[in-house]
C-alpha cells in the first residue's frame, strides 16, 4: 500500500511539498558539521534532504519507494541514494554524523525499532533529527485526526501528540538535545492538490472534514469553497545519553 500509494503520486508530491520546509531552520536546529555524513530515513524526493546542500560532506537519501528517489535524483543530482527500509539500515554502527528522518514517522506503525536503527548507526558524537506532523494532546482529536489522514492518504499510519514522539526517543535509547514545535497555516486546495490526489478521495476528505473537521484539533475553518487550517510539526534533536 505504501509503496504503491507513493510510486503514484511521487511527481505531484514533490511539486506540492517543494519547500515545505525551508522556513522552519532545520539546518541551524541540527548542529550539523561539514565533515558529517547526512542520512535521511523516508527521504522521498529530497526536498528535505536538499536543504543541507553546502552545510555536509555527504547527502543519503534512503527510502523503500523507487519512484520517489527517482523524482529526487531528478530534482537533487548530489544526492545519493539508496533503495531500502528504515527497519533494517544498510549502513555500519556508529557511521554517521546526522541521521534525519521528515515527514516519515507518520507512515510507521512500530516507531520504536525504526529510531533504534537510526541511533545504531549514529555516531557516539553525532545526532539523530527527527521531523513529523503533530497531533494534539487530545485523545479524541488525535483519532479523528487520524481518521481523516487515512481517509486522505491510505498509506498513513498514526500522527502522533508530542508527548509520543518524547516516548518514542526516550524507548528507542535516545535522550532529547533539542526541541522545537512549528505551526503554519496550509489550505485545504494546496493539501489535496489534484495533481497528486483521485478526485474521489478529495470529495471523501472534504466531506469527512465538513462533518468532523471541527474535532480534529487541527482549526479547519471555511474561507468560501476551500478551509484553512493549522498544521503543526514537531523538530526533535535527539543525542546517545
Ligand atoms: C511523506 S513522504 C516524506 C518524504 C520526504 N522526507 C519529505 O518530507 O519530503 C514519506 C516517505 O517515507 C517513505 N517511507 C515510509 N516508510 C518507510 C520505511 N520503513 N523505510 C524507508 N522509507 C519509508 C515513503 O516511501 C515516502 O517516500
């Protein structure tokens, strides 16, 4: 499901997410070093990856979906990549400078075995970056909020409250360096873009979001045909204790 969904949206997605990122100060948030190697986990079309373009000595993209690197490799020539799964990381122990994982988490049932690889192969000194989506607090938003993700994308897992990304870092034999929560606006038309998405799961996703969109917790409210709302992301720098 998850490679299928990303193979066929792999172009509308990096068009849609181009530069999702480039105002959230990753690069300084990561403390990243110019001799470090820079590994992303669910690299997709680089468009995270990119931005440390200049600022490392090496760019990884891994990901288990072929079409996405392919777009990323078109998009981003300097990267390297590498066709694999984040369970199971094709690299040495205690390798890598900064081990970064966006956008990705959210996908992943079991988060735990996934950011255990990520510290095995980060090194004594280095840190591991994780970026997602965040859910509230709230019990009962989270699972409408998670409702919706499915209903949108098939291939979502679980959106997360910050608490369990602290949960996770902590289970996985990380402590916390760092720690930053962002929130943007984003409109419903740019989210569900109809060059990524079937019309017939737009309609099912705006119709879920005019009947429970309010339970979200993610602040859906009409501005004519299309709904604006809030998107939150959590930056956690994370280090061997
Ligand atoms: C929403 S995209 C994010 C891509 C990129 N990080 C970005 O933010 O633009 C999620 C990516 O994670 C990849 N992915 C999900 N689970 C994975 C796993 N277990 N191992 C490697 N990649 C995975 C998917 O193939 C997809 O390309």
């Amino acid at each position: 499901m998850l490679n299928q969904e990303f193979d066929r949206a792999a172009k509308g997605f990096a068009a849609r997410s181009a530069g999702r990122f480039d105002n959230m100060g990753v690069v300084e948030f990561s403390r990243v070093r110019r001799e470090d190697t820079v590994l992303e986990v669910g690299a997709g079309t680089g468009n995270f990856l990119a931005l440390f373009e200049g600022h490392a000595a090496r760019l990884v993209a891994l990901d288990l979906t072929e079409g996405m690197l392919r777009e990323g490799a078109r998009r981003y020539p300097f990267l390297n990549l590498v066709l694999g799964d984040g369970a199971r990381l094709p690299f040495r122990s205690r390798s890598l400078g900064l081990v970064t994982s966006a956008q990705a988490l959210h996908h992943v049932f079991e988060p735990v075995p996934f950011v255990m690889e990520m510290r095995r192969v980060c090194a004594g000194d280095g840190h591991v970056l994780i970026v997602d989506q965040a859910a509230t607090e709230s019990y009962e938003e989270i699972a409408f909020m998670n409702e919706l993700e499915v209903i949108r994308d098939p291939s979502h897992a679980m959106s997360r409250p910050p608490s369990a990304f602290h949960a996770i870092v902590m289970a996985a034999g990380l402590e916390i360096a760092d720690e930053r929560l962002y929130e943007d606006q984003s409109r419903f038309s740019k989210w569900m873009w109809p060059g990524e998405f079937p019309q017939e799961r737009i309609d099912a996703t705006r119709d879920f979001v005019e009947r429970f969109g309010a339970e979200t917790g993610m602040d859906f409210e009409r501005d004519g045909d299309d709904w604006v709302f809030t998107r939150r992301r959590i930056m956690l720098l994370a280090r061997r204790p």
